[in-house]
C-alpha cells in the first residue's frame, strides 16, 4: 500500500460534532478528520483510509471512535489530552497498526469494544 499522509478517522460523529472537530484541529494546524461512512464498516481499515468508495451494507453502531493513523506517538498524546479539555463526546481512541489495517473496519471496532469493557470492567 502506498503510504499516505497521517490523518485522524472518524466513526459515528454527527455533522455537527465532526465540523466542531475539524475547527479545531484546524487551530492547532492539523488536517480535518475523515469520515468512516457507515457503507464503508465492513471494508478494510486499509482501504478506508486510502480512500475507497463505501461498497457494502452499512454498519450500524453508537460507539464513536477515532482512528490515528501515521500520527506519530507524540501526537497522539498530545491530541487526545487535547480532546479530554473540549466540549465534545468521549470516543474509543485507536492507533491503526501494522496489523490492524488489515481487519475489516467492524471487527476493529467490535475488539476495541471489548477492550474498552474489559479494562473498565464491565461484564
């Protein structure tokens, strides 16, 4: 896959929740965040972020997430420290990994789930 410029990738935010966002990652000189479209919940991460159109059913889910990719570390520390201190809902935070641009978008989303619920112990 070719490598393309870092960027953050969103599931589930509403238009106004994501145009919020995009002005303020627009104030501290980061690119506006991409939409993950709910035809797109079922294709790869790889795909998704290289940009192809959405191809399947959509994916139906409330959690809101957000993807760094090729963010570096620093970044993304800094980002989503950034996040806690603005009026917007808490998403699932995830770096998109060697491995994990390979996973179909829902599957991605359905372990972040899980690992979000075992480490605040929900059953």
């Amino acid at each position: 896959m070719e490598e393309l410029q870092s960027r953050l990738l969103v599931w589930n935010y509403t238009e106004a929740e994501k145009s919020r966002l995009d002005d303020i990652l627009r104030q501290i000189g980061a690119p506006p965040a991409v939409t993950i479209e709910p035809g797109q919940g079922r294709m790869k991460v790889g795909d998704i972020v290289a940009g192809r159109s959405p191809d399947g059913d959509p994916l139906v889910c409330d959690e809101k997430v957000i993807l760094f990719y090729e963010v570096p570390h620093k970044g993304v520390l800094f980002l989503m420290k950034f996040f806690k201190q603005i009026d917007l809902p808490r998403p699932i935070y995830a770096v998109v990994t060697e491995q994990s641009i390979q996973w179909p978008f829902h599957e991605l989303l359905e372990h972040l789930i899980e690992e979000r619920d075992r480490m605040e112990g929900k059953p």
